[in-house]
C-alpha cells in the first residue's frame, strides 16, 4: 500500500508537506498540492479516512440539503447538473457527500440537527423555499452552508445573473421585431421567479414595450405541466403575442406542446424562449433558444465558496455566474 513517505520519495517534497497537501491544508501553494496529489493519484494513494479525522478535526464529510416543492429532487437537471459539478469539485478536495433529510428513522429531526448528528463538516442547501423554518435555521446559525440559486443576507450564496439573462432573452425578441411579447413566469414565491419577472417587466421599461397584464402569466414552480396551462391561456387572448419569453426550459416545453395542441407551428405562428439550457433544449423539436445557466461554475463556485468557510472560516460570500443566449430554432424573424 503506498504511504505518505512513498509519495514524498516520489516527489521530493517532505513527508511533513505531503501530509498538509493531502488534507487540504491552507499553507500549502496550490501548485505544489496539485504536484502532489496528481502523484498520489498515479501511484494509487488511499488515505487513512480515520487518522485523516483525528488529524485534521473534520469529518471530511458536506451535506447535500434538497428541497423543493416540486418533489423532483435530485432528478431535476437543473439541479442534477449543479449537484454532479459540486460532487466533482469537492470529491477532489477529498470530501465525500451526505445527502441530508428531515428524518432519521421514525424520528423526525431538523435539518440542522441532522447535519450536527452526521458530523458533516458544511453543507449546500437547494431550496425552493429558503423563507423554511428550519432552512432559516441552518442558514442564521454559524454552521458552514452556501445557497445555490437563492440570494441571501446573511448567507454565501451562488446564483445565475437573472436580470441580464432576462434581458438579453427580450431583447433578442425585441431585435427579430417582435413587439408583442409574453412572459410565462415562475412562482413568486421562489427567488428565480420573483426576479425572473422583475427582469422580464425592467426589460420593456429599457426597450420602450407595452406592459400588457394579459401577458404576464403565471406558470407556477417551473414545471411541464406548469408551462402547458400558462400557455393555453395565452392563447385565448383576443390580441395574442407573437413571442413567449418562459422562466424555465421545463415550462417551454410544455408551453410549446400547448401550441402544437392548438395547431400552431413555433416559430412560424409564435416564438418562444426559455431559460437554463437544459440538456434536452438541443433534442426537443423545435430545439429551443433560451438563455443558459452555467450549471457546471455555479457547482464549482458553491465547492470553493463552501470549503472555504469550512477551512478557513471565510464569513459570507456571494457569487454572481455569468448567463449566455444560446440561438436555436424556437423564434422566427419578423422583420
């Protein structure tokens, strides 16, 4: 079995810095971590988990705290997606992953008390309610945790520039000469609706469009079925719009099969863009044009943000990820 002193051997460097290197120890210089990790790897290092522990005084151990009303859970792609970059990113860092519950067994504890009974050392919280009793209080204790998509005032957080996404989503629109544009939003009682909609509404304020109350419509917690009932009541409006600007990609996809039901082609009768990018945007007919959601930093950013706390103690930290248009075959031209 290959030992710390083999590694050192191997790469030159004292047993003493190896050791720091492989628990992740803050003074050593990451280019000289990565030299002795890369060999560790390569000569199939196992560390000692307990001594690890005694060692370091962490449990090398962060929670995953799932929670939303829609009871996907993990099979989500949104959120599968941003779970799969964080796993990798801290896995890399030599943590392993607990997904955390309200009950262990038939007794039902908090979230927070689950957390202290495994020994997880931080844990990041996906929340389509972060206003939960029992989220708040994980979030106002001083135990380490970072929000991903939500916003917070007293929490590190990681989440997706909504404003700029949304603008750039109208006004594309705006530039392929649609005027008459709709807004199937998410519920407000989550924070991507809330400023999705808030983003949708400052975005025809700067492009000088009519705010029509008709064509703001409801879809929900960003569901299929959600997108599907908002769309069908789009469609009954006498003056309906030419283009359908939709929070979340899962409720574009239901608003196009509402579409297609009623006979309509998309793009040629109505265009429609969503939001996130999820895998399926580019398989689904029309491919969709919607605005992407770097899943894959928003998971890198929220393993940084959380073993810094962990580690070095590091107070809040709020990260803003950039947003992209990505043009597909979902919205026509009229100009």
């Amino acid at each position: 079995m290959t030992t710390i002193y083999d590694i050192s051997k191997a790469t030159g460097f004292s047993p003493t810095t190896v050791s720091k290197a492989l628990n992740n120890y803050p003074d050593v210089s990451e280019k000289t971590k990565q030299i002795i990790l890369k060999k560790a790897s390569e000569m199939g290092y196992i560390p000692n988990s307990h001594a690890r522990i005694l060692t370091t005084k962490k449990s090398w151990t962060i929670g995953i705290l799932f929670d939303e009303k829609l009871n996907i859970g993990i099979k989500h792609p949104f959120f599968n997606a941003i779970i799969e970059s964080f796993k990798k990113n801290v896995e890399m860092k030599g943590y392993d992953l607990l997904f955390i519950s309200k009950d262990i067994g038939k007794n039902p504890i908090t979230y927070l008390d689950h957390c202290k009974i495994r020994g997880v050392d931080g844990v990041i919280i996906i929340t389509s309610d972060p206003k939960n009793e029992q989220i708040q209080e994980i979030i106002n204790s001083d135990f380490p945790c970072v929000l991903v998509d939500n916003e917070s005032d007293v929490a590190s957080s990681v989440y997706s520039d909504n404003l700029r996404g949304c603008y750039l989503a109208v006004e594309y629109l705006y530039s392929l000469g649609h005027r008459k544009i709709a807004h199937i939003y998410g519920s407000q009682e989550t924070f991507a609706g809330k400023i999705r909609y808030e983003g949708f509404i400052n975005a025809l304020e700067k492009l000088n469009l009519e705010k029509i109350d008709e064509y703001l419509v409801d879809g929900g917690y960003f569901s299929f079925d959600g997108g599907y009932r908002a769309m069908k009541k789009i469609l009954e409006i006498d003056d309906r719009p030419t283009a359908v600007f939709v929070s979340g990609d899962l409720m574009a996809f239901g608003a196009i099969n509402a579409a297609k039901e009623e006979g309509l082609r998309i793009p040629e009768d109505i265009s429609i863009i969503g939001y996130d990018d999820l895998e399926m945007c580019r398989y689904f007919t029309p491919r969709l044009t919607t605005i992407r959601q770097n899943t894959e930093l928003i998971g890198e950013q929220a393993a940084n943000i959380l073993i810094d706390a962990i580690d070095k103690k590091i107070a809040r930290t709020s990260v803003i990820v950039p947003v992209e248009l990505i043009i597909r075959d979902s919205c026509k031209s009229l100009i």
